[in-house]
C-alpha cells in the first residue's frame, strides 16, 4: 500500500512548498540506523531543491520492491545543477548525501539541465547485503 505523506516547508521569502511523498510495494524490515540514514539523504535532497532550485515544485517516489531492494527518485523542475556542483560545492549537502548513499552501499545518479530541473536516482539492494556498510 502507497505511503503518502505531506512536506510543507516555507523558505526565506515564506514561499509555501509542497512535496507529496508516494510509496509504492511493501517496506521491509530493516534497521532503524538505515531508516535514519535514508531520512537524512532525502531531508538533504529536499532541502537543497529548497534552498538552491528556485522549483515551484518537487516529487519524491520511494519504491520497495519484493526482494528487498530499495528505489527513490526525486526530482525537482528548477534552474538545474551545475556542471560542476560534486567538485565545487562549497558547503557539505551534496558530499555528505554522497558519503551517506556510499556507505549504505547504494548507488547514486544525478541528471540536470539548465532551467529545467534535476533528477536524482538512488538505489539500495536488499538490506542484507547492506548491513555491514553501517
């Protein structure tokens, strides 16, 4: 059963955002430590489409799948990244998101055009080929 939850944030110009949150399969059992962790990347994925993306919009799509396998797609319709944003990034968002994804053993894939928003993919296998990354 889809889990659905609502994310309104307001940002320095009291801008109201909206982010729906569906689940989609079943959610496995699995350590509180990954939980938090797959919280986290996706409180600093939202919260640089926030601060950075100028989006009037942002969708973030979990999917469970039966063998234990996680998905998560977020995407935004903002100014995009830049070219260089891993290698010049001046504050921590982007690195630490990179270390937390790495660590979980997941994998990691950033598409973005100028002016027309990114999609970030992420994937974690089953959690028991991921419990001793932690």
């Amino acid at each position: 059963m889809p889990v659905r939850c609502r994310l309104s944030v307001k940002n320095g110009k009291q801008k109201q955002y909206q982010h729906y949150l569906p689940g989609h399969g079943a959610k496995k059992e699995t350590s509180t430590t990954f939980d938090l962790s797959i919280y986290r990347i996706i409180q600093e994925l939202l919260h640089n489409i926030i601060k950075h993306a100028k989006a009037p919009h942002a969708l973030v799509q979990i999917n469970f799948h039966e063998e234990g396998s996680t998905n998560i797609t977020i995407e935004d319709d903002g100014i995009g990244l830049p070219a260089d944003a891993f290698k010049n990034s001046k504050g921590m968002g982007l690195k630490n998101m990179k270390e937390r994804v790495n660590d979980l053993g997941g994998k990691l894939d950033i598409q973005s055009t100028p002016e027309t928003g990114t999609s970030i993919y992420l994937e974690f296998d089953s959690w028991h080929n991921n419990e001793n990354s932690l």
